[in-house]
C-alpha cells in the first residue's frame, strides 16, 4: 500500500532524484570512504543540487538547512535503532530559552529545538543505490510523526502500535518524510553500497540570534 506525507508521514517518489543521479554519484565519490555518516557543508556543487530548481523542488518554500550522506557498506555497516530525529545544525553557540541540550558532531554545533520546530520540518532521501529489502531499507512507524515528542521508552510501544513500514527504493527514487518520524534500520547483509543523501529542510528562521547552518 501508498504511504503518503500528510497520514504516514511518508511518501515514495520514483525517479524523483534520476536527473541529478551522475552529478549525486560524482559528489559521494569525492568524500572520504570510511566514514559511515558525514555530515555535508560547504561541498562544491551540493548547494546548486539543493536548489528550488532541482531536489529543492520535492519541498517547495522550504530551503536545506543540513545534510548527511549515509554508506552502508562491508567495511562501514551498521544498524540503527528506532529513534526521532531531534537535533538541528547550527553556525554557532548561543544560549535561548527551550534549545538544549548542546552538542558537537564533527565539528558542528547541534542543538536540540523546541519540538515545534522539528515537527514543521521535511527530510528528503536521496537514494544513489538500490535499496531492496536485504540492503537496509529506512524502517517506519507509518503516523508516529504525528505524535509529538515520544519518551524513549515509549517508542517500542509506539512502533509495536503503529506497525512498520519498509521504505524500499531504486537509484534515483528519493523518499520524502516528516521529519519527527520515528525511524529505524538493520545492518545491510549484502555486499553492495547503500549510499543516502539526507537533506533536512526548513521554512523557519531560528529565534534568539541563532542561525541555521544550512549546506
């Protein structure tokens, strides 16, 4: 069955990111290949495939504000478990009333905002590889986005109740997503590469003189 955006808090796009596949392959292929997930800034040309014009098309009136690109393979596997995402990419540290707690991720300061902020967000992932079931497809709790911020120790009853969905893709697809979806995946066990451009979007400007990183 279709999941969609607005109830699942998830929709699946065929081919959506196929125009863009050789300059997305060619800009993986230029990061360093050990590293599981790296976060993106200031990469030439990234910028340009982020543009209303191109993927920024899939969330209109909305602009990058962070980036990761994701590599499961033999030497860098891993598996995930379920989880919100919950922290924004920010240019410098500054204390506001409800953003805490603070942390660095390869250099960059993140912070966790007021749950509002994550739940007005849009995540797109952009798949470079095929994504079958045997290759660590994004694992869903279809409506969860829904729910606010969820306790951790709540999130299995979550997952148990809402039931799971497998965001399986070819190269090219992208999958669009709220981005408070409760989420999870396994270890790949194929020997391929499953590389994921996820880019977090915002229509928001950020309180209190802190500024979105952005890419």
């Amino acid at each position: 069955m279709a999941l969609s955006l607005n109830e699942d808090g998830a929709a699946h796009l065929p081919g959506a990111a196929a125009p863009f596949l050789g300059a997305l392959s060619a800009l993986a292929e230029g990061q360093p290949a050990d590293r599981a997930g790296l976060r993106l800034h200031g990469v030439p040309g990234l910028v340009e495939l982020l543009d209303p014009d191109a993927l920024g098309a899939l969330v209109p009136g909305m602009r990058p504000v962070r980036a990761i690109l994701f590599d499961k393979s033999p030497g860098t596997n891993w598996a995930l478990g379920w989880h919100q995402d919950r922290t924004i990419a920010v240019r410098e540290r500054r204390e506001a009333p409800g953003f805490g707690p603070w942390s660095i991720k390869q250099g960059m300061f993140h912070v966790e905002p007021p749950f509002a902020l994550i739940e007005s967000m849009r995540t797109i992932r952009v798949h470079l590889d095929p994504v079958p079931e045997d290759n660590a497809p994004l694992l869903i709790a279809p409506g969860s986005h829904r729910l606010g911020r969820i306790p951790e120790t709540e999130l299995a009853a979550v997952v148990e109740r809402r039931g799971t969905a497998a965001c399986l893709a070819e190269a090219g697809d992208v999958w669009l997503c709220a981005t408070p979806i409760v989420h999870a995946s396994a270890a790949s066990s194929g020997a391929r590469h499953r590389r994921v451009l996820q880019v977090d979007f915002s229509a928001e400007m950020l309180p209190h003189g802190l500024e979105w990183l952005g890419v």
